[in-house]
C-alpha cells in the first residue's frame, strides 16, 4: 500500500513524502514504511492529502494522490517509471476521498475511471474522467438518508477472492459502510454493513492506496536454485519482471521458516532481482527448499512457489592416469624416463 506521510507533524517546515507501507510480518506485529521520494505538489502545507487512488491511464498504472480529491495539488506517480506529473483535477464541491473504477462507466458519451462522493450537494456522485474533468451525477440513496454534515471517506475498490466482479465501496464518519453500484447510466449507494464510526467529518480518508489487478498489471516471479557443491553452498535467486506488482517472499527449509530480509522487507519489487545463499552442511541429504512468492491479498493472482531436494554428496569423478610406457626405463610403475605421463581430472559435481 501506498500513502504520503507528512513528515515533523505541525511544524513551519514539515514535508510530505510518498511513502510504501508495508503490512506486518506477524498477526499483531509492527508494519513499518519506506520512503519512495518527496510528494512537492502541496502549495498550502496545513492542507493534507486524503485522497489516494490507483488507477490506470493509456494502459498505464498510476497512484493518483490528491488534496480532498480534487481542485488543485493533484499529482500522479507512475508505477512503472517512478515519475511524478500534474494531474489537473477539476473540483466538484468536496470530495473527501475517491477510487478507481476497475469498470469504467460511461456517461453522457464521455468515459470515467474514478468516483468520489459530493458532500454538500444531496450526495452526488462525482465521475472522474482519465483527464482529469469531472462531472456530478445524482446518485440514488437506499437505506440510509443524506446528511450533508457526515463525510464520506475511505473509498476503495476490491476483488473477492471467490468472486471475478469488483466492488466500490464507500464509508461514511457516522459509521454506514455503503457500495457503490452503476447501473442503467445512474450511480446508487446501498448500506452493506458498518463502519468504523469518527467524529472527524472526513469520513476517516486517507492518502493511501492498495493495488488490485487488471489486465496491465503482470505477475511473473521466477525462482532459480544454484548449487555450487565444491564450497557446499546454495543460492536461492527470485526474480519479478512484473510491471506493478510486488510479491512476498517466504523461504523455508525441510518445513520451517528461514530468515530472508532484503533491505528490511520480506518483499521482492517489480522488476527486481534477489538473492539468498546459505552454507550446508557436507552430510545433509534430503533437505527441501521450497521458495514461495505471494502477490498482495485480492490482486486476482495465485502464489508462485518451486523447491529444490539437496543431497550434500557431491560424486567424484575418476581420475584417470594416462601412463606413456614408451622410452621409459626401470621397473614397472617406475617413471622415470618416460617421454611424458597425461593427467585429467575432472571437477566434481553434486548428486540431486
């Protein structure tokens, strides 16, 4: 997941930076975050950006983190390049938060990838064009009644691990959990359940975004095993040449867990290359590696796991004494005199 984090709280000279979060690696653990780079599209600091989205343009993956979803101080951060580039949202009255459309939908003959909702206008959906234009279409309410005094926050769109469909969903501060549906060219809300109830009239948004899959994104990790028998040591190398996704990494031999920690994360990014080694003992045999690399919860891919047996045994190759019986002189095995004796010796290699 990403966010942008504002670094020295209220201070004159607080900064913002684009920053990885990373889930903890235990139930009930510490998560931790990475620092990807400054976020410098804030013109007004005491204004914070809790508006995080991943959407896709041009076939492209981007973050798009803006303040209060729209007006000014939106950016984009391209996930395959890593730059950042305006992105000039129009605003539409206040949006607290808003998400991508996995399924983009179609109004007035004009294409929208992203919906927020309009708080102070009868609860207004706002559709986001890859552009940036917005328009305000007026959405259907079931179950619950508008209150222009409750904010709508943390929008996010998901895939169920036993469903191919997404669903957009939004909660408001009160604490009604609603989704979010199109149908016959007009949006509605229907209570789903309940959220976490705030006193904070942002509906408890947030500049952070999860990635979910679609079609641009790839997921290709490979696992190779090396085996260098002469200093009994085995390197384990994953490689990820997808365009998006990252992949968590668990290595465990004969069953139990061994350490792996690459720049303090269990996680190989796209693109990236890692590699672990370990000396083995000379007289083990049997012992299972298995590698197992997890993309993120909902991403619509399965786990990419391969194993190696090591046997420790390495067999010898016979070393082969070419004796030149000519000229030579002296009793048999002596020799002296001879015009020349070959040896080859071969390099070991292990036994799988």
């Amino acid at each position: 997941m990403y966010g942008v984090l504002q670094i020295d709280g209220g201070s004159p000279d607080r900064e913002h930076q684009l920053v990885r979060i990373y889930p903890p690696p235990t139930v009930g653990g510490a998560g931790s975050y990475e620092i990807i780079g400054p976020y410098q599209y804030l013109s007004n600091t005491s204004k914070a950006v809790n508006a995080g989205a991943y959407i896709e343009i041009a076939n492209e993956g981007f973050l798009l983190m803006a303040r209060n979803g729209g007006g000014t101080n939106a950016a984009l951060y391209n996930l395959a390049t890593g730059v950042w580039s305006d992105y000039n949202v129009s605003g539409q009255g206040t949006v607290k938060d808003i998400t991508w459309l996995p399924e983009p939908v179609t109004y007035s003959g004009i294409t929208y990838i992203a919906v927020g909702i309009e708080e102070n206008n009868g609860n207004q959906s706002v559709l986001y064009a890859a552009d940036g234009s917005a328009t305000a279409v007026n959405t259907s309410l079931n179950g619950f009644s508008f209150n222009s005094s409750k904010g709508w926050g943390a929008a996010a769109s998901y895939e169920a691990s036993s469903s191919s469909s997404s669903s957009v969903l939004m909660a408001r501060n009160d604490g009604i959990l609603a989704e979010w549906e199109w149908n016959n060219g007009s949006p509605s809300l229907t209570t789903v359940g309940t959220a976490a109830a705030t006193t904070d009239n942002d509906g408890a948004s947030c500049g952070s975004t999860s990635l979910i899959t679609t079609s641009v994104s790839s997921w290709s990790p490979a696992v190779g095993f090396n085996l260098a028998c002469a200093d009994d040591s085995l390197e384990i190398t994953v490689v990820n040449s997808g365009s998006t996704i990252a992949g968590e990494l668990l290595i465990t031999k004969n069953g139990t867990e061994l350490t792996w920690n690459v720049n303090g994360y269990p996680y190989i990014d796209p693109g990236d290359t890692q590699t672990w080694s370990a000396t083995v003992i000379e007289a083990e045999t049997n012992a299972v590696f298995q590698v197992t690399v997890t993309p993120p919860f909902g991403s619509g891919f399965d786990p990419v796991t391969d194993s190696f047996t090591y046997n420790a045994d390495c067999v010898p190759v016979t070393v082969t004494l070419t004796y030149d019986a000519q000229g030579g002189v002296g009793e048999p095995g002596d020799q002296s005199g001879d015009a020349g004796s070959d040896v080859t010796v071969s390099s070991t290699v292990p036994t799988r």
